[in-house]
C-alpha cells in the first residue's frame, strides 16, 4: 500500500492507524522505519507492505513506477487469520 500525506504528524497518524488496525486483527509489524522524519514511514507486515509518504519523497523514489504493473486495489479490509 502506498498513501500520500500533507504533514510529518499526518504521516505518524496514518501509520499509527495501521499498527493499530493491523493489531486487533492479530497482525504485527516485522519492521517499521521512517517514525524519526516521518518523510516516508514503512510498515512492513511480510505480506502488507505499507509507505505512508509526504509527496516530496514519493515523487522522488517514485515507487509507483517502479510498480506500476503492480494491480490497483481501491478498498480494502483487514482479515485475522483466526
């Protein structure tokens, strides 16, 4: 999942929501990066892998490009695997 934000603290927000939801769903996080500068935050779920970017760094890593065949998925929900 890739999301853009407008600010550091929209960033933390989002990223927070995500450990968060991840959680009650029985699902942790194996790393997170990014929390120091919240220009970009990764959340790395092994199967999810989550970057919350200001949109100064994701034009300049442009991971869209790089996964631009990569299907787009709109809505989504999280499942526990209980």
């Amino acid at each position: 999942m890739v999301c853009s934000v407008q600010s550091d603290r929209a960033a933390r927000a989002v990223a927070d929501h995500v450990l968060e939801t991840m959680a009650a769903a029985g699902h942790r996080a194996f790393v997170t990066e990014g929390y120091d500068t919240a220009s970009w935050i990764l959340l790395d779920f092994s199967d999810v892998i989550t970057h919350v970017f200001l949109p100064e760094a994701r034009d300049f890593y442009d991971l869209d490009g790089l996964w631009i065949d990569a299907p787009k998925v709109t809505g989504w929900e999280v499942r526990s695997e209980k």
